[in-house]
C-alpha cells in the first residue's frame, strides 16, 4: 500500500500522520525533510501516528531512526503514537521500544506529564 502522510502542528508539537506502508521508498526523503522543516521552524516535539501503517520495513526503521538523530541533534525529540500490535511487536523485536517514548494516541501525548 502506497505511503502518504500529511502534517498538522499546535503549540505542544509537530505532527506526522503517515497511512500506508513505511517503507522506506521514495516518499522516505520527504519525510525527513518534513523532519527538517519542524527543526527550522523551531519544532522540539516531533509526533509520528502510526495508526493507519500496517508494515514496517527494515527501510521503515532506518528512516524512524534518522528522524530521531535530527530531532535529538538539535536538542529534539520523535515520539510515536497508536502502532497497531504487529507495528508494537516489530517495535519491542528490535528494542525500537526503548528508544523511543510510544504512546497510545495522540491524545495519550497530548496529556504527558
């Protein structure tokens, strides 16, 4: 299934809702300009809702994981919300769990303390 993604921001975040399968394909480079956007407009959350991904590729993962080395390098930080269970499952198999913070929902993150 064909990635696409659209962004919204408020006061507490950026945020990056992707649909399809994340891959890594061409739509990748564009994610992490997305990325690189929310820095230069001073962005120091950076939400990715994963509600509507069904898979994850090794590709996938490289790009979660460039998006965290660009937030974090500048002080920033990438939070996930709503992974499906095989989404959460690949997430623990490859210990992504630990470095990234996972919440439910977004609204989930929106109430952090």
């Amino acid at each position: 299934m064909k990635l696409t993604y659209k962004t919204e921001k408020d006061t507490q975040a950026h945020y990056l809702f992707v649909t399809g399968d994340l891959i890594g394909d061409e739509v990748g480079p564009k994610l992490v300009e997305v990325v690189s956007d929310a820095i230069e407009d001073g962005a120091k959350n950076f939400v990715v809702d994963l509600s509507e991904v069904r898979y994850i590729s090794s590709s996938g993962i490289g790009l979660l994981i460039t998006m965290l080395t660009k937030m974090r390098n500048k002080g920033g930080e990438v939070y996930l919300t709503a992974p499906s269970d095989h989404v959460k499952k690949l997430l623990i198999i490859t210990k992504l769990n630990n470095i990234f913070t996972v919440f439910d929902s977004i609204e989930d993150f929106k109430n952090r303390k």
